[in-house]
C-alpha cells in the first residue's frame, strides 16, 4: 500500500511547526448545555454520549444499530504450527446466512500458555498470508488493490505472496512473549474503494434500493471497525483466549478503525493506534500535514458524507480527535508516529493523548501531561496512556511491536 501525501490542488501541506495557526479546542468537560462535567457520572452519562454521537453523525457515520447473526466456521486448526511454538486456528466468520459474505481470522496462540493468552487483533492490508510465510495459513481469494504487484496477478493474491509483509507482524517475538495475534484482511470487511458499498458489508444494512450510505451512515473506516467488534465477538469465546486482555490495533487507516473500533466497543482491553493520522490521532484543527479535504478528496469513501462540509473548515467540526481518544477511557490508550510520517502529524497525535488527558483523571488515572512530545525513541508511558516517536516511515515494525508489548505488559500486570 502506497501512501501518498503532498501538493494536492496546488497547495503544499503545512510542514512548519511555526505556522501552525492558534486553535481552540472543543470542550472535552462541557455539555452542550453549558454545563462543566466534574466527575465518572457525569462524564458517561452525558458528556460521553454527546460526543460519541457528534462523532458518529459528522465524522464516521453511524454503525448500523441492527445486529447480524454472526456464525463461525473453523477452516483449519493447527496445534504444532511454527515448529511446535504456536496454535494456529483459521475461522471463517460469517455475516448473516448468505455464504458470500464473511471474514477469514488467523488466530496464532502461544502452545505453552497455562492460562488464556492475552491476544493483539488487527487488520491487514494484503491478506492473511501475507503476515508469515507459514505454508499452513490460507491464500485470501479476494480482489486486493495490489495490481500485479509482486505476489499478485490480477489484484488477485498468489503463492509468492506469502511472508509479503513479515515486516509488520513479528509473529514469533510476540507469541515468545506470552501474546496471542489475531488478523483479518481488511478488505474482507469492506473493500478500499468509492465503488464498493454494494459488495461488502455496508449493503447487509442497506434499505431495499439503496446502493450507498446516506449522508449520515457509516463510511469504510467505520465498517472495518464493525468488523474488528465482530472479530472480537468470535475471540471473546475462544477458550485460549483471554476474553478480558484483547488489545486493537492497526497501522495508518487500520489505525484510524482501531481507534473508532476502540471508542464504540468497550471489550476492547487496550487501544493502539499507529501512525494513524488524519481522521485517527491527530488534531485536525493543526491543519498540518495531511487535512480533511485531502483525506475526502482521495478517500471520499472512509468517512460519512457529512465529514465533507469541514473540508477547510475544521475549526466548524464539532469534536476534535483527543475527544476520540477521551471516549476510549479509562482503557489504556497507545498512539505512536514516525520521524518521517509528517504527513500523519506525529506532535498532533501525542497532543490529543495530552488534551484526552482530563477525562483519564476524572478516573483517578495518570495521562501524559507534558506539552511537548518526547524524543525519538524515547517512549514514554503511564498505566493508561503510552506513546512513541520510532526513527524511521510510515509502517509499521519491531520497534513499535516491542513498546507495545511493554505496554501491555504493564497494563496487565504480566
Ligand atoms: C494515506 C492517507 C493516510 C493514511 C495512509 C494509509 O494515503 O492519506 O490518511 O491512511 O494512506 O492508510 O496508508
């Protein structure tokens, strides 16, 4: 996946940190009525529900209230995976009774837990087999927008494509430390392009006729989100998994669906965003690097139509993402970035941990606090908030992993 970012309609992204224009922030402790939020009542009771409802209606659409039976099928179980390090289970997750429509999650579990693993879930973005060259893991028959890119003919994925992104999926380092890894490729969910709304799952919720959302229904990002909620649905009642320590998490616009995934469902044990960005982490209101219009622009399709009246207006959007990563409390939250990924904003994506920080306190809990983001490489963390600044691009890698599991660690008193 390519990430393209610059010089769109003639005009170059804001890069300077000193032209970055004064802003104020929506209330994280203020109802609509005017009144200051002073504690947990208040906050869940209605500050909480305004937000994640201005969130829903302007930003990402809201997720459909009706359920679907959820049916899971195991495809494959293999007890001796990875030399004898890991269980390997594949399950087909189907949405409703129409066969066409369903998911494909790779569960890898440590073979030498005593007791239900906690497990890391996250989509990807080129299939199943591409995380590990483990010859066990089935090929995704799905169209992928990779082209005939190297593994792919057609955008169709074949053998050469597995161990394609090993890079960001250290399947060994996390299951040695104790960790399960649970993924689904993305477009299983919902296919990456304006054309697909009536293939994946927006149209089980669709109105007899109806071939698009409507201006305040869900986008893309909100529909894999929904799929990261139904994925958890199946590892909730998996008996080696830890039903109460499943983290989320997912690079860039994966990221960006962890965090909405995260704020709506509260089984989420930890919520990890990676170079998530615009529409993710970062303060749109910085209005640096990459901005609402050119997320619209490119990806008119991740976000609901409303999202589109704040193109050069994001100080008219009603929320700002730190009340994103507020909703996520008092579960812990960790975002990081990357030197080179100015494009995502790496300082507006620790400032909405920071600016989160009131609502964490409100539980007795310590944020980060300090104003400025830390060096590189130099993670900093509480008991409920973490962050990191990796050396390097936009991806996802080791070193973001490792912090991710001290983090996890830490928070689940390993
Ligand atoms: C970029 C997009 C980012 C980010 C990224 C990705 O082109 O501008 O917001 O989501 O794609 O998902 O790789």
């Amino acid at each position: 996946m390519t990430t393209i970012s610059g010089n769109l309609y003639g005009q170059e992204p804001l890069y300077d940190e000193s032209k970055v224009p004064s802003y104020h922030l929506p209330a994280l402790l203020e109802s609509e009525n005017g009144k200051a939020v002073k504690n947990v009542k208040q906050w869940e009771n209605k500050r909480r529900p305004e937000i994640l409802a201005l969130f829903s209606e302007q930003v990402h659409g809201k997720t459909p209230a009706g359920k679907i039976p959820v049916i899971f099928q195991l495809q494959s179980m293999e007890e001796r995976a990875l030399d004898g390090t890991a269980t390997r289970k594949q399950v087909r997750i189907f949405f409703g009774r129409d066969s066409s429509r369903h998911m494909d999650l790779l569960l890898y579990l440590p073979s030498n837990a005593k007791k239900p693993a906690p497990v890391f879930l996250g989509l990807n973005f080129t299939g199943n087999q591409t995380i590990h060259t483990d010859p066990g893991i089935l090929i995704s028959t799905r169209q992928t927008n990779n082209g005939n890119n190297p593994g792919y003919k057609d955008g169709y994925a074949t053998e050469e494509s597995r161990g394609l992104r090993v890079r960001r999926w250290p399947v060994e380092e996390i299951l040695s430390r104790g960790y399960g890894v649970a993924t689904i490729y993305y477009g299983d969910i919902q296919p990456d392009r304006p054309d697909s709304f009536r293939e994946g799952v927006h149209s089980l919720f669709f109105k007899p006729g109806q071939e698009k959302p409507g201006p305040g229904e869900w986008g893309a990002v909100g529909a894999w989100a929904w799929g990261l909620s139904r994925a958890l649905d199946y590892l909730v009642q998996d008996p080696g998994v830890n039903p109460d320590q499943v983290a989320v998490l997912g690079h860039s616009r994966l990221g960006k669906a962890s965090l909405w995934a995260g704020a709506q469902d509260p089984r989420f044990a930890i919520v990890i965003s990676n170079d998530s960005g615009e529409g993710g982490a970062a303060i749109t209101r910085r209005k640096y690097g990459e901005t609402i219009k050119d997320i619209n622009t490119r990806f008119p399709h991740w976000f609901s139509d409303n999202y589109k009246q704040y193109n050069n207006k994001e100080n008219e959007l009603p929320v700002d993402y730190h009340q994103l990563i507020a909703l996520i409390a008092p579960r812990p939250v960790y975002v990081a970035s990357a030197s080179d990924d100015q494009w995502a904003d790496p300082k507006g994506e620790y400032l909405s941990l920071v600016h989160a920080g009131p609502v964490y306190e409100l539980y007795g809990l310590e944020p980060l606090k300090a104003p400025e983001p830390p060096g590189l490489e130099k993670p900093v963390s509480t008991e409920s908030m973490g962050y990191h600044l990796r050396k390097g691009k936009h991806d996802i890698l080791l070193y973001d992993w490792s912090n991710y599991m001290d983090f996890a660690d830490k928070v689940f008193g390993k």
